[in-house]
C-alpha cells in the first residue's frame, strides 16, 4: 500500500486533525501519534513540532497535493493522526526521529 491510499483510508475511516495548531494541541494532550508534514513545511516550523516529541513523516508532496490526497478543497501543511482507523498507515511510513 502506498503512502496515498494510507492517508485517504486514515482520513476516512480514523480522525485526523489539519493545521499546526491543531497538531501542536493533540500533541500536549498526549492524542497525536503521528504528524505527517508536507515537503515544503517551513524549517523554524519543523523544529517546533519535534520539539513535541511526536513521530513524524515528511510527504513528498508540497502542502497542496498533500490537502488533495486527503480530500480537502485547501492546502494542508501539516496533519496529526489521532486514530489511523482501518489504515496501515503506522507500519507503513518510518518516523524521522
């Protein structure tokens, strides 16, 4: 299975949360398991979500592609995964921390 058909299945089926804000708060109340970034997520931003103690996986995509992949009409720069539902998607992409 493919990176892309693991975030759409995650988005459907588990609960994901979109933004940096979002992403930073599921991280404090211990419910992020996984933030995924888009390739061109900011530096000084990526160095405040690991930080946060929570593993990552950066997309290959920009952040537009990465909003399409998941289903959404606007570009996603960041996303956690708070539940990965009937998805792989855990086993599926390596951590970089």
């Amino acid at each position: 299975m493919d990176i892309n058909r693991a975030l759409k299945i995650t988005v459907n089926t588990g609960k994901v949360l979109f933004g940096l804000r979002q992403a930073q708060k599921s991280a404090q109340t211990g419910k992020a398991k996984l933030f995924i970034r888009a390739s061109n997520f900011p530096e000084v931003l990526k160095e405040k979500t690991e930080k946060l103690k929570v593993p990552s996986y950066t997309y290959p995509g920009n952040n537009f592609e990465l909003g399409a992949v998941c289903g959404k009409p606007f570009s996603v720069s960041i996303l956690s995964v708070v539940d990965p539902g009937e998805s792989d998607i855990m086993d599926l992409v390596s951590p970089e921390q």
